[in-house]
C-alpha cells in the first residue's frame, strides 16, 4: 500500500537514487507517483498519475543530496496528479509522503483551514505538511515539529517528510512499514521496503511502531516518538541479493517466482529441528491453537486446518486476520495463535497478533519477509526463506507456507523426518514438473480459455482451500469471473451456474476424497461443463488433464502450481500486465 523511498547523504544525485528505488517498490502500488528534490534551497516536486516503471530516472539529474519519492495506491481521492504524493505546504517549503491513512483528518483538515491553510487535493496527507507548518510556529526546529505534528494524527503510517529550512529528512511510523539502509561514509537510505535500497547496501536498520528518526546523512537518530527518548539501534545484516529482487530474463516477476518453486519447497523444509519441536510442543500444550491471515496466506491456513487433522489428528481454529476480532473471546494466556503472512505487514494480521498478545496469548508468526514487523513481534517465528515475493499475486509464497505447515503437523504427530522425506522429494517432483513442455501445454489451455467469462474450480479437503485460491489467483491477474467450491456444495446451490461448456477445473488427489470429487465432476457433466482435471491421475470424464505428481499428504502444493502458470497465461493472452493487477497492490497495510 503505497510505497515511500528517501535519500540524504554524500551523493549528489539522490533523484536519479530516488528514482531508480521506487521502481523496485511499485508492487506497493502503481497509479501514481512523485518525487521532491532539495535543489539550491528549494524543494522541487515533480508528479504524476501512472507507472513509475515508465518514468525516466534520467529526467532527475540536478545535483541534490536529498529527495524523497512515493508510488500510491489511492485511499483517499482519486488518481490524480493532484492527489499523487509528495504533498506540500502552499510555499512549497515542507514536502510529505506517506502511507497509510489518518483517520482524523477532515477534523484536522477543517481546523487549518480556519487558520487561513488551503487545500489542493482530496488526500489525507495533504493535511501532515501543514500541520508541521503549524507546529512550527511554535517549535520552529523541523524535527520537533514533525514529532508535535504526528501527537495530533490519528491511524496508521508511516510519513517522510523533508523541509527547505534544515538539512535533514525526518521519518516518524505507527503501524507502515519504514526501514532505513546504512550506507557506510556514504548516507541513509529510508524505504517501505528492502529492494527499494538493495543495490546500494544490506546493512538496515527497522523503524518500530511509535518510533521516529532524524538525519542529516552523516548520523541518524532515532527516538520514541512520543517521550522523545532515545532508542538505540544496531546493525542488522539483510541475506536477500540483488538478483533475487530482479526480474532477470524473464518477462515478469509472476513468472520467475513461479519456477522458483523449483527450489523454494526445499528451503521452507530447511527448518532448524529443535525450534519446529518447541513448536509442535507449544501447539500440543496450547489451550486452542488459532490460525489468521489474509488472502492467498489464508488458503495456506485453511489446508492447514486439513494438515493438522489428517496428518496429526490435532484440532485449529481458522479465520480470515480480518473477521478475527470477535475471536477473541476464545483467547485465554494459554492459547496460541499462528499468523500467516508473506510480508509481515498486513494491517489485518497484525491487528489479530495485537488482539491475542493482549489476552495473554502467545504467537507464532510464519513470514518470508525476514525482519517485517509481525516477524519482529511474534513469540516464535518460522521463516519461508522463498526470497522476495514481487508479483502481487502470491506464488511461491503460499507454496512454502504450506510446506512450513505440513512439517509442523508431521513434527506433532512424531514424524518430523517423514515430513522433511515428502516435502523434499515434492519439491524434486515439482522440479522435474515445471519444465519448458509443461508450461506451453498449459499455455495453450490458456488460449483456448482466455475468451471465458466464468469458470469455477472444485476441491475437497485439502484440495478445496486450494480451489478457493485457484479462484483468487485466476481473478486477480486474468479478471476473469473465478469461483472455487468444495465439491460437495455443488448440489445445495451453485450447480445452477453450470452450463454447456462452462469451464471447471476439478482438483483431484490420490487420497481419501478421491472417489467422492470426481462424483461431484460428474455432476458437473451431467450439466454439460467442460472438465479440466488437475492431479495426479486421469479419468474418462475430463475433456482435458494436467497432470500433477502424486504429493500424498503434500498434494496441494502441487496441484497448485499449474493453477497458478494458467493465470499467468490467461493474464498475458487477455493483455493484462500479472505483475500489476489493476486496484492492487502487493502488501495491505491499511485495514
Ligand atoms: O503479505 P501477506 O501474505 O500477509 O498478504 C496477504 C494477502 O494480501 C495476499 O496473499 C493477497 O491475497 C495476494 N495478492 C494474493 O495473490
């Protein structure tokens, strides 16, 4: 939701740094952009609706040693050049980007303007530079103005801001992410994201909630942004490389973290075995285990509902992060709650971690983004380690989630190391499965469907979250109209749907539902549908077969690999851009 990017320091062409960042975080959103420059003692704002892929970085050359720029995607107001961040002051001499929203501004936006402020845009932000404005009548230093400012806004975010007076960029964070790369002799480097700064250096530092910095690009400190205090920080080291946050020879990141399945299963599987088994004695010995995230990472919870029975014959609770509220009723100090998120931002599951922490509970947090803040927060944490995650849609993520899942339920059933043999010898198969042969049969599926209004998908146990997903996956890339069942609910409602030719993909498995789905195909049928069976084994009945490896207890992770090549394919044969679905974007950081 938004992405933001700063820089101060030794360099003089923090523009062209600026620039060259935010493209890396434009899977924050991408409906418009903006930069401020610090040229000669004058802020120089240029903005835009659009991509910020498509702007170029050359155009940002004068000499400045601090800018700060900002990819939107819109809460308040509409995709307009006015709306688009940075927001100023009307003499222009305090720029502002943020994410986030401020729940209290129309009061505040009502109050300056009885003070003789006026408003350009329909933003929320807008109202943040004036305050600062305001405050600095009082308080003329910048960064106390900024700090007094931030006392009077209400809800969640994080702000950049830079002034003409002072030589400094102030940050200040409750709720949006913010983090600040070190750059040894040569500035800081303040970003929504890692990838933003990732060229120039892995040394970070992680703005917290509550927090605020200030620096000049030779020193940077940081305090409480309520008492002032100060809070120390030390130097964290980041793994992620370059190329891993690049798109490298393929044409879109959708695509390149598809076939990084290759080898990701494996490395969620690469777990430290002592800290699984704390775990799987934390679940044993909780009083109710709980399971939240949002989207794609709660279809990886709701198949985890079927891993802990099936393979553990162990109980949990699961709920979108969003509908967790009234949960908390349940949550006693002995419960736990497990959050899923790819990461670690989203404002939901953050919401449901805050929700059970105050009830005493303990959390498990499963994250990819190493150092996010649910990652930073939780009791236990269990990392993916898939590496960057660009494409909105969420692939390689959900595939190491559920692997991370399935190894804690062998951990609870005293099979740890048979999980590790399926997982791993799954990965292998998936390996073997993603090969050039493969992915054009199913681009060809993709063209015979692309002109399709509406297709559904059927599953049963852990098959039916993963038709649930296939639903989201499908949508949100292709927009074609995708709905996923549990084979069983056919006949009490959507059935009615069906008619000649209707496309249906059935998720199959070498398990216990095998026979019971393919009777539910076969209603399908009866009503004239056209199968398209995805599994591990073919049946008369399908008009057309993808063929998955046998997984056993593992089988939704791959049966979702094929599902999730076909909306990449439907998406480029409709002309959608995957990487860049319309009205989303990749981290949710707003409720
Ligand atoms: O970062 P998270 O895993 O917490 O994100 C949760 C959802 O926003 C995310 O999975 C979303 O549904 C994906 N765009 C789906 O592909």
């Amino acid at each position: 939701m938004c992405g933001i990017f700063g820089y101060i320091g030794e360099r003089t062409n923090a523009g062209v740094i600026v620039i060259d960042g935010i493209k890396n975080l434009e899977y924050r959103g991408y409906d418009s952009w903006g930069i401020a420059q610090k040229h000669e003692g004058c802020i120089l704002v240029e903005k835009n609706i659009g991509k910020i892929s498509e702007v170029d970085t050359l155009n940002f050359q004068q000499r400045c040693s601090a800018a700060i720029a900002h990819t939107r995607w819109a809460t308040h107001g509409g995709v307009t050049q006015t709306n688009a961040h940075p927001h100023t002051t009307t003499k222009r001499h305090i720029a502002v980007v943020h994410n986030g929203i401020i729940e209290n501004y129309e009061v505040l936006r009502e109050e300056l303007k009885k003070r003789g402020h006026t408003f350009l845009s329909e933003t929320d932000t807008e109202v943040i530079p004036h305050l600062i404005e305001e405050e600095q009548k009082i308080t003329p230093d910048f960064a106390s103005a900024v700090r007094s400012a931030c006392h009077k806004l209400e809800g969640r975010y994080a702000i950049l801001a830079m002034d003409t007076s002072s030589n400094t960029l102030v940050a200040a964070r409750t709720g949006s992410p913010l983090i600040v790369g070190v750059a040894k002799n040569d500035g800081y480097f303040i970003a929504s994201d890692i990838p933003a700064f990732l060229e120039h250096t892995r040394t970070v530092h992680y703005l917290d909630d509550g927090e605020m910095l200030v620096t000049d690009g030779s020193s940077i400190l940081f305090t409480d942004l309520k008492s002032g205090e100060e809070r120390p920080k030390r130097n964290i080291e980041i793994t992620w490389t370059v190329e891993q946050a690049q798109k490298g020879n393929f044409d879109h990141f959708m695509l390149k973290e598809i076939m990084e399945q290759k080898e990701t299963i494996a490395r969620a599987v690469n777990q430290n075995e002592e800290q699984i088994s704390v775990i799987a004695d934390a679940i044993r010995n909780a009083q109710g285990t709980f399971l939240a995230a949002c989207g794609t990472a709660h279809k990886a919870c709701m198949a985890a509902e079927y891993f802990f029975s099936v393979i553990a014959e162990h109980h949990v609770n699961v709920t979108s992060a969003g509908e967790f509220k009234p949960y908390h009723h349940f949550l006693k100090p002995e419960s736990l709650l497990i959050v899923v998120s790819q990461s670690g931002e989203t404002a939901d599951v953050l919401e449901a971690m805050y929700i059970a922490k105050s009830k005493g509970a303990k959390v498990l947090a499963i994250v990819n983004s190493e150092g996010s803040t649910i990652h930073r927060e939780a009791d236990y944490t269990l990392l993916i380690n898939a590496g960057p995650e660009r494409a909105v849609a969420s692939t390689k993520a959900l595939t190491g989630q559920m692997a991370v899942l399935i190894l804690i339920a062998y951990t609870l059933a005293g099979k740890l190391h048979e999980g590790k043999m399926l997982l791993l010898e799954t990965g292998s198969m998936i390996n073997d499965m993603l090969n050039p042969r493969y992915l054009e049969r199913i681009e060809k599926l993709a063209q015979k469907l692309k002109e399709e209004e509406d297709c559904y998908i059927i599953g049963k146990s852990w098959n039916y979250p993963m038709a649930l997903e296939s639903a989201i996956k499908i949508q949100e890339v292709s927009y074609i109209h995708a709905e996923g069942f549990a084979g069983g609910e056919l006949k009490h409602g959507p059935i009615a749907l069906i008619e000649e030719e209707t496309p249906c993909l059935v998720l199959t498995g070498n398990d216990e539902v095998a026979i019971d789905i393919i009777s539910n195909a076969t209603e399908l049928k009866a009503r004239g549908a056209l199968l398209i069976g995805i599994g591990p084994k073919n049946n008369d009945i399908f008009d057309e077969w993808l063929k998955v490896p046998d997984a056993g207890p593992a089988q939704a992770i791959a049966n979702i690999i094929p599902i999730q090549i076909l909306a990449y394919y439907l998406a480029v044969e409709r002309g959608k851009n995957p990487d860049m679905p319309r009205n989303l974007a990749k981290s949710v950081t707003v409720k």
